[in-house]
C-alpha cells in the first residue's frame, strides 16, 4: 500500500537529509535503480525525486497475479484504458478476504447500515480521488473508487467465471494477457443486517446514475453465472475494489522491489549513498554492508554477488529455494511445489529463462540488476576462473578468483532434495542457474561443486530446494 506522508513531517525529514548530504557529498558510478534523473549518480536530488513521487502517488508496479503475500498489488488486466485493479478489497489482507463494508461516500464502518445513519447527499456525480472516496482515503496514492466506465470496461473485456478460492466464493476476472483477479461474494450490509455473503458480490462504483433518486449510488454485483451493472442506495454497505489509472510505473526508486515506493525505499536510498552498496563493483567486499557487486573481470562484464540470497554475509548459506519459487518451505517437494499439479509431467510453463522474471527470487528479493545467473553465466564464472576449495570462517566452499585477481566465495550449503531432506552438509555446493533443460519436464540446470570437482551440466529436479548466488549485468 502507498503510504502518504503528512506534509510537515516530509519538510522536516528533507531538512534532514539535506545536513546530511552537505556533510557527504556521492558520486559513485552507479546502477540505475535509485539515480532518479539518470545523471549517473545517486544523491540528495534523487532523494527529493522519489519522496515528490511518494507524495504524488506513484503508481504501483503492475503484476498479472500477486506475486506475493504484501497485498494490495496493482493487476495489469490488459484493460485498453490501461486501468489497473487490485488484488483485494478496501481492509482485506488478501484478495480472498471480504474487507470492510462502506455506505457510499462515507469512508468507515459502522454497526448499523440505514437511512437514519447515512447523512450525505449531493456530493457530486463522481467522488472518484474526492475526500468521500474511501479507496483514495484509505489507500491514497493513485488509488481510486472505480467508475461506471471501467466496470463496463472489466466486463466486456474480461472473462467471468463463479469460482471458488481457498474456500470463499466469488468472480474470478481473466484479462486477454492473462491477468486475473478475484472477488470475494462478500454481500451486503442494510437495515436488516448482513445479507448474501457467499452467494452475491456487490461492489461500489464512484458515480451516481442519471437517472433515479439521489439516494442511489451506481454498483456491480456477480453471483453464479451472472454479472452486471446495478444501483444501490448509498445508506447500504458494499464492498470497495479500488483501481489505479497510472498509466506507466517507473521501477526506479523502488528499492526493496516490493511493487511501491515508500519511506522504507527513500531510506534504503539514503543509505546506499551513505554507504555506497550496490553503486560500484569491487574485488573484495569493502565492508559488511552485503551484497556487494565483485567484478571478476569476466569477459561479459557481469558482475557477481558477494553472498547468497537470504545470506547476511558470504560464508552464510542463505536461503534454499525450489526453481521458481520465491520463499523457503518446510518441505521440498512435487507435492509442495507451487508450479506443477504434483508431478514433473505436469508443470506449468513459467518460461524456459526465469532471470528477471517474477519467479527469479534474487530479482524478486533483492531487486535493482540482481537477476539469477543463467547457465551460460555460470560457464563463464567457470571458464574464466580459477576454483579451488576453501574455507572462510570454518566454512568449507568454493572460491573463484578471476583473472583481475578478484574473487567470491561460494559456501557448501546443504540442499533439500524431493524427499524434504538434506545432505552433503558442508561437502557440496548446489546453485539454481535460471535455465530450464527443456528436454526434460521438470528439470533445471544448476552448478554443483565437490572438493575436487565443478560441473554446470547437471540437471535437478526443479521442486529441490537449492542455493541462489545473484549477478549483476
């Protein structure tokens, strides 16, 4: 969620940053992620760049589904107006939750839904971004109530289905390139109470009809089978969906790639220009602000992390994660992994190359350039260093030195295999490249190292659980 920061206080924390940056002045070559204008440096400009956009309600990055648990998302239906809904409603913590239920114009709930508590009239034919819309109230940034028009645009280029999610019954909306939302059939608050939950969703739209009484507010509702537009009177409490008219979301300044840009993102900024993490390549880690970029000297100029994802130095094992996925389990398996029906012969086509992607978890985590290494990458880490076994703070690993004469350690983590368990603590290395062998269902190429051995030809089941080492082109 976009946060909207009280106008004093941002004031202040410029005021702030500006003593701080009049007493240390960077201009450190640097990545893009963070250099605002793109003059090829990060400082205090670029600061008040990303809060003015914070202010003004830059938009969210677009997803065709949640890539994630942090709700709300903005969704890229493939809408021509290029209207973005979200993945829940107005106070639901999940697309499958019902959220709050809001008498239209009013922007909290209440224990009683009638004409004796409802005290608004004539606000406007639109209150769409207005201080009686509560998307934009309670979510702020480009988010808004939806209207009449982009109702009629979700259901004529979206397909409709009645389906059931993790249990709750809704709408599932499907979008010509694949995106998709559901709605949860949370019904309605009147003077009777709470009617129609699992059975009908009814939805606020911003505007009032032309025609009708003014104690009507235009809706959508969706049951089995059905969908449309209808009215409702504004004294009732329905469900609120917001959607984002931003057209274009610049990932940049998007620090943690969290999908917003908030104080976290203008701290994590400040930061890197204090500290200088992630602004320029090194052939040693310089200090213990990890990740850092180690140049190796590689004949593609890519650059290699210091450590692991989930690795907070690089001895560190980090984290294990099946191909494709983003976050660790208890178990490694086809019958946990998220991307097949529970088996390889049935995996869903997530692309041959997850680098980049949304199911590259060194992107997904770490953000900026860090992207998985792919297969070729890890042939060229390899033909063009030198590998010897080592051991960093009793750590047994690989280390890689180029021909500059810097180099990375790689520790041998153990790694979880189909079965949920473990082996070769401390003897094997494992590292998911971003490659799928597309020769086999199910199988990923990853590189494996033994004591005295290196090899990027092997291919693993792509629900094990293996290392991740980012890159950086």
């Amino acid at each position: 969620m976009l946060i909207i920061y009280n106008t004093i206080l941002m004031k202040k924390l410029f005021f702030t940053f500006a003593l701080t940056f009049m007493a240390f002045i960077a201009n450190a070559q640097s990545n893009s992620n963070g250099d605002m204008n793109n003059d090829g440096e990060k400082n205090i400009t670029d600061v008040i760049i990303l809060v003015d956009q914070i202010l003004n309600g830059a938009g969210s990055k677009a997803y065709l589904t949640c890539p994630d648990d942090h709700h709300p998302h903005m969704i890229d239906l493939g809408l021509p107006s290029g209207t973005k809904w979200a993945c829940c409603n107005v106070g639901a913590s999940k697309p499958t939750t019902y959220g709050g239920y809001y008498a239209w114009g009013e922007t909290k709930e209440k224990s009683i839904y009638d004409q004796s508590t409802y005290t608004l009239f004539d606000l406007g034919e639109d209150i769409a971004g207005t201080e009686y819309d509560v998307a934009h109230v309670k979510w702020g940034g480009s988010w808004v109530l939806p209207s009449e028009e982009q109702e009629f645009e979700l259901e004529n280029n979206c397909t409709y289905k009645w389906t059931t999610m993790n249990g709750v019954k809704g709408g599932k909306f499907t979008g010509e390139n694949g995106g998709s939302i559901f709605l949860p059939a949370a019904g309605r608050r009147d003077d009777s109470g709470l009617n129609d939950a699992g059975s009908i969703g009814y939805y606020w739209l911003s505007n009032q009809p032309d025609w009708g009484a003014p104690v009507l507010a235009s809706s959508f509702s969706f049951e089995s089978g059905v969908m449309g537009s209808a009215t409702g009177y504004c004294s009732d409490g329905q469900s609120v969906r917001p959607v984002s008219s931003a057209q274009s979301f610049d990932p940049n300044g998007d620090m943690n790639n969290d999908g917003e840009k908030n104080i976290t993102d203008v701290i994590l900024l400040v930061d890197e220009i204090l500290n200088g993490s992630g602004s320029q390549s090194d052939s040693t880690c310089p200090d213990y602000h990890h990740p850092h970029m180690i140049d190796l000297g590689l004949p593609s100029g890519t650059k290699w992390a210091c450590c692991n994802v989930g690795a907070d130095k690089p001895e560190a094992f980090g984290g294990h994660y099946a191909w494709g996925e983003t976050s660790e389990k208890p178990t490694y398996g086809w019958d946990t992994y998220i991307h097949s029906d529970g088996s390889p012969e049935s995996c869903h086509d997530i692309g041959s190359d997850i680098s980049g992607t949304e199911y590259d978890v060194a992107h997904v985590k770490w953000g900026g350039s860090w992207v998985m290494p792919s297969k070729m990458l890890m042939d060229e880490l390899i033909n063009h260093c030198t590998q010897e076994l080592a051991y960093m703070n009793g750590v047994a690993g690989r280390k890689f030195t180029g021909k500059n004469g810097a180099s990375i350690f790689m520790p041998a983590a153990e790694a979880g295999i189909a079965t949920g368990n473990t082996y070769d603590l401390n003897m094997t290395g494992y590292y998911w490249s971003s490659t799928l062998d597309t020769d086999f269902a199910g199988w990923a190429f990853y590189l494996e190292f033994y004591a005295n051995d290196i090899n990027t030809n092997y291919i693993g089941n792509i629900c094990s659980g293996l290392s991740v080492r980012p890159v950086s082109k």
